[in-house]
C-alpha cells in the first residue's frame, strides 16, 4: 500500500495598501512559495480592495490555514478617519475570506475581528512594525530601510528588536522614522523646488506634472514589474511618454532637448530624493545604537537606494531578500520587495505568533 503524504500546511500574509495589495504564501517552515502584488486602489472605492482580493485568491491553488493581515489601507481618503478605515478594510477581508483570519496588532500580536475596534490604533500602518521584527530576528544589530512605492521606513535594530521611537504615523514622522518619500508614486515637485538642468538652476514646476516612477524608469532602476503605479498624466510608460512628463517639469517640452539631457534631468532628481533619505538615515544614525558600519538592510522596491545609501555613509548593505526563505530566486526577490506580506504570514504560524489582545 502506498504512503499517503500530507500535503504542507500553507499560511498566507497580506499586506492591505492604499495603492497596492500585496500577498506572501507560505508554508509552516517559513518558505514562500508564491508572492503576488496587484494593484488597489482603495481611494477609488472599497470595491477596489474586493476586486484585488478576488485576484489573489485566484492565483493560488492551495488551502490555506491562516489569513494574517496588516494594512496601510486606513489612510485612504474615503475613510473620515483611521479607526473607521481599519474597521472597514478588517470587516471586508473577514467577510471575503474563509478559515482562521486574524490582524496584526504591532506589539500586541494578533487579533481577531471581535477584538479589531478596540486594537484599532494598534493595527493601523504597522505593517513596518512586521518587517523589522522579522528581520531583527535574523540580524541583531542594523538599521532596516524599507523603500516603498510611496514612503520609506527606517527602523534602528538593537538587539535582536526594533528601537524606534515612534509608534504611531505621526511620531514616526516626527522622528523621520517614516519619510513620504518613495520610488514609483511621489510627485518630484515634493523633491526639489529647483533642480540643475542645461547648466543652470532651473525651478520645478509645482504641479504633479511627474512621479518619481518616472525619474527610475529613465535610470532603468525601477524593475517593469514594480511599476505598478498610474502615471501623473495618466498616459502609457514609454520612455518618450516619460521624457515628456519630465521635461514640464522644468516648463519644457520632450522635443527642447535629447534623450541624454532628461536622463541627466532624472538623475538630478534622484539625487534630490537621495537627500531626503540621507537626512533621515543620518538623524537615527545619531541616537548612537549601533556600531558604525553597522548593515543597512534593504527592502521594498527601492532596495536600491539603500544600497546607494549604505555606500555613501560608509555602512555593509544586505538585501532583505536574502534572509529569506522561498522556494526560488524570483520568489524571494518579490518576498523582499513585498516584506510586510511575507514577515506577518510567518510571525502568524503559531510557534512564532499567537492571538493576542490590546
């Protein structure tokens, strides 16, 4: 008679952002085994959340134990507030889902819906808290710097934990322990209000004419499949439909100069926004937590600035990626740039988290 082997017990992470949602599947040992990043955008609508939830879903074959939830969602402007956001996007994703589905509390662990209104400032935007515990786990001394689609988190680790300050968004700004600052949707008038072009200071254009995705799609840093966001203008991607968006920036038009001239334009705003994570990386530097040279670890679509960074200051620089665990390289590359996903879908396998309460 042939053995019957069980099938592995497979736990899936979400990530409930307020343009993307993100979804990080896998097993009891830790290892993803599929990664999935859709678009959401909640600000146009909750039907927005239930339209990329079902497209997850539907691009993953397996059962799944437990659902573990963090969100970022509740700062869409079509909740009056972030109580209110979170209670809605908690209730939808119970309602859409079926097994064992609990949200991630930060410090107090997971919850369940019942407990949700009452965990509600806890639950809200921790999504960081979930990544820098994972990685603090892994090493017991850096500085995490997850580089979004939107925003960057820095998040000193010492110890074995996260040492920051903040907890609320807030306080993390406060503290530059979270900066509006990221690679695909802010608008470059947010970077400079005067940027070097045809060999003078040119002043920028106070419009959202063009989004950073714009200036990485020109470097070729921004990876294709990351490139998620919609365009300022709401035209296609081309490196010509690009060059435009760039060039009225500084009050012109692609045809003013060559293609070399809004690449040089692009690497002059990415050098802009480079100072604003410099500032910020600098200022937690300064609390003097942890050994000079200390790894800068890298994570979200915009890893590759924290190496830039890491370079700069003089610090080893490690991809989170790395530190993960998955059944493939291209499944650990998107666990990284998704780290929320995968990190709560393994804090929430039960020998390394358990239901708690606020």
């Amino acid at each position: 008679m042939t053995e019957t082997i069980p099938s592995p017990q497979h736990y899936l992470g979400w990530d409930i952002g307020g343009a993307n949602l993100k979804a990080a599947l896998v097993r009891q040992d830790g290892v993803a085994t599929e990664v999935v990043q859709v678009p959401c955008p909640l600000w146009q609508g909750l039907e927005q959340l239930d339209a990329a939830l079902d497209l997850v879903l539907s691009q993953l074959g397996v059962e799944v134990i437990r659902h573990s939830v963090t969100m970022t969602g509740e700062l869409a402007d079509i909740f009056p507030d972030r109580p209110t956001g979170v209670w809605e996007i908690a209730s939808r994703v119970r309602a859409k889902l079926s097994g064992d589905v609990l949200f991630f509390a930060g410090h107090n662990g997971f919850v369940s819906l019942e407990q949700v209104q009452s965990c509600a400032n806890a639950i809200a935007s921790a999504n960081w808290l979930a990544s820098a515990a994972f990685v603090a786990r892994k090493l017991k001394q850096g500085l995490f710097i997850d580089i979004g689609s939107t925003t960057a988190d820095f998040v000193l680790l010492q110890e074995g934990k996260p040492a920051n300050l903040g907890k609320t968004d807030a306080e993390r700004m406060q503290h530059e322990e979270l900066v509006y600052t990221g690679v695909v949707r802010t608008s470059l008038m947010a970077l400079a209000t005067s940027i070097p072009f045809a060999g003078q200071w040119q002043n920028v254009a106070a419009e959202h004419f063009a989004t950073t995705a714009d200036i990485y799609r020109l470097t070729g840093e921004l990876d294709p499949a990351e490139d998620m966001g919609a365009t300022a203008d709401g035209a296609g991607k081309t490196l010509e439909e690009t060059s435009r968006r760039l060039a009225r920036m500084v009050g012109r038009d692609a045809s003013d100069a060559d293609k070399a001239a809004w690449v040089h334009l692009a690497q002059a705003f990415k050098q802009q926004q480079l100072d604003l994570l410099r500032r910020a990386a600098l200022r937690n530097l300064s609390r003097n937590l942890i050994r000079p040279g200390t790894p800068f670890i890298g994570a979200g679509a915009g890893t590759f600035l924290v190496r830039e960074l890491a370079q700069q200051l003089g610090h080893e620089f490690i991809a989170a990626s790395s530190l993960l665990k998955a059944e493939s390289d291209q499944v650990r590359n998107w666990a990284g740039v998704c780290l929320p996903a995968y990190a709560v879908a393994n804090l929430g396998i039960p020998s390394s988290g358990s239901e708690s309460s606020c």
